[in-house]
C-alpha cells in the first residue's frame, strides 16, 4: 500500500494554510483610524459639571475655573463654557483676587486667551468689602498670563455706591492702570 502523505508533509501544508488564513483575516479585519474624521460643526466632546484647577510649578493654585457645561469641537483649541466662575488666585497670599462669572465663555487652552460673553462679571477682591470692584459688561476680552482684562463695548463698575460708566475699556492688572476708552460717566457716593 502506497501512503500518499507523510507526517512531514501534512504539517508542512498545515503551517502554510493557517498562516494564510491568518494573513487573510489579517487583512479583513484591520481598520484604518486615520481617515475617521469627526464632523466640524459637532462637538468632539462635552462636560457636565466642571471643576478644573490649573497651578505653577511651586504647587500654589493659579486657577480654579468653575462651569455647569464644557466643550470643544474637533481641531480646534477652544474650550466653549456655559455658566462659567473663573478664580484667580494671588501667586504671594493664595487668596482669590479675582471671580470672573458669565453666562457663556470660551477660552484657548494653549494661549490662556478668553473671550466673556453675555452677562459677564469681573470682581477684584479686595479684603475691604467697601474697596471691592465690579466689573460688568459683555464681550470681554481675557489674558490670563497677562492678567488683562478689555471690552470695546459699554460697561459699568461698581465701588461701594460709587458707579462708573464707560463704552470700552482696558485693565492691566500689572501696572494696576486702568484705561476709559469713551462716554465715561462717573458717579461718586460717599
């Protein structure tokens, strides 16, 4: 009796047809992540209920940003808010020195730039409730590295009972300047 196989042989072609299948489905089963691109106008993701704080390197706590709703869309560096309370601390006493609130907000994460947008408050603590200043308007431009806040729309602040009017303005924090661009009305209370 002629065998028309031997053992060698069979294991042979074995090896080489489960390493095609292998290949095969290899091949049918791998998926290419690349060219999956998520749509432009969607958001790539959404927070509910955000509470993130940013510090330097010593460790002191720089920022603690406060938002009922966070977003950001695919390729782009913004980060949109709703309901937003920023706090910036003092780098020397670790007290807040300023709460910024507003409706609506984005800021880019890689610039520390922002803009504020309905219904915006900036307060600029202070530990006499009598020197405390508000700051309220809309479309407030922030730089938070820079610690400068502008508008170039009307605003109004508050200092104890004293109001001050203005359309535009711009504050470094720096050099503790503040500038009135235009229709500046002013009324002081004692």
């Amino acid at each position: 009796m002629n065998k028309f196989y031997n053992s060698r042989t069979f294991q042979f072609f074995a090896i080489v047809i489960i390493s095609s299948l292998c290949l095969l489905l290899d091949q049918l089963t791998r998926i290419n992540f690349n060219k999956i691109e998520l749509p432009k106008n969607r958001p790539e993701y959404k927070a509910l209920g955000v509470d993130g704080k940013v510090f330097s390197r010593s460790g002191k706590l720089k920022y603690n940003l406060v938002s009922e709703e966070a977003w950001e869309y695919p390729a782009d560096e913004r980060i949109f808010l709703r309901k937003l309370q920023l706090y910036l601390y003092d780098k020397n006493s670790d007290l807040v020195q300023y709460e910024i609130d507003s409706n609506d907000a984005w800021i880019n994460q890689n610039t520390k730039i922002g803009l504020l947008g309905e219904s915006s408050v900036i307060t600029v603590e202070n530990s006499d409730p009598n020197k405390v200043i508000r700051l309220y308007g809309r479309q407030i431009n922030l730089d938070m590295d820079k610690n400068i806040f502008s508008s170039n729309n009307d605003a109004h602040a508050t200092q104890g009972k004293s109001v001050v009017y203005t359309h535009g303005f711009n504050y470094d924090d720096n050099k503790q300047f503040l500038i009135l661009n235009s229709k500046v009305r002013v009324i002081y209370a004692k």
